[in-house]
C-alpha cells in the first residue's frame, strides 16, 4: 500500500468548502467525497470561518494591537551593547581574567 502524500489546500480552497457546507445542500460526506477531503477536515474548516467571521465585520478584535517597534532604538541600543562587550572584554584579557581562546 502507497502512502499519499500530504496536500495542502489553498486558503480560497478551503473557504469554498466551508461555505459550501454551513449552506447545507449537502451532506459532509456528499461534500468529502465530490471534493476528495475527510469530512472531519471539512468540519474543522467550517469550525475555523464560524470562528473568525466575527473577526470579518470588525466586531472584536482577535489580536490585541502589537506596539510599534521603534528600530532605530534598538539598532542604537544593540551598538552600545556591543560595543561595552568588546571593551570589556579586551579589558578582561588585558588583565589576565579571560582566556583568549574564547
């Protein structure tokens, strides 16, 4: 027996299927088997659009809004950091405290 491969589903795919099944006019297994899915994977797609379609209409926010990255205070940061590590540690090695084989 051949083992089938994984395939994975486009995300309009498996939007038209979803619809196709919270309309009703078929069955899931009607549904699995004109379209050759599981209809267990056919339920969890109608499962996920039942979840996010409030997120559809901007009804509630599923994500809390991440705050703005300021980049150019991080690179600064970053460059003083290592610039105080590279002082260190030729510090360190001056005095005889840090290998140089590191």
């Amino acid at each position: 027996m051949t083992k089938r491969a994984r395939r994975n589903h486009a995300p309009a795919f498996k939007g038209k299927v979803a619809l196709a099944a919270l309309r009703g006019e078929k069955t899931l297994a009607e549904l699995a088997q004109q379209l050759d899915v599981h209809p267990n994977q056919i339920a969890q797609w109608k499962g996920q659009l039942l979840e996010g379609a409030a997120g559809v209409f901007g009804q509630e926010k599923i994500e809390a809004g991440a705050p703005p990255l300021h980049l150019k205070a991080l690179h600064a940061k970053i460059g003083e950091l290592t610039l105080e590590n590279d002082f260190l540690e030729g510090a360190l090695t001056k005095a005889g405290m840090l290998s140089a084989k590191r």
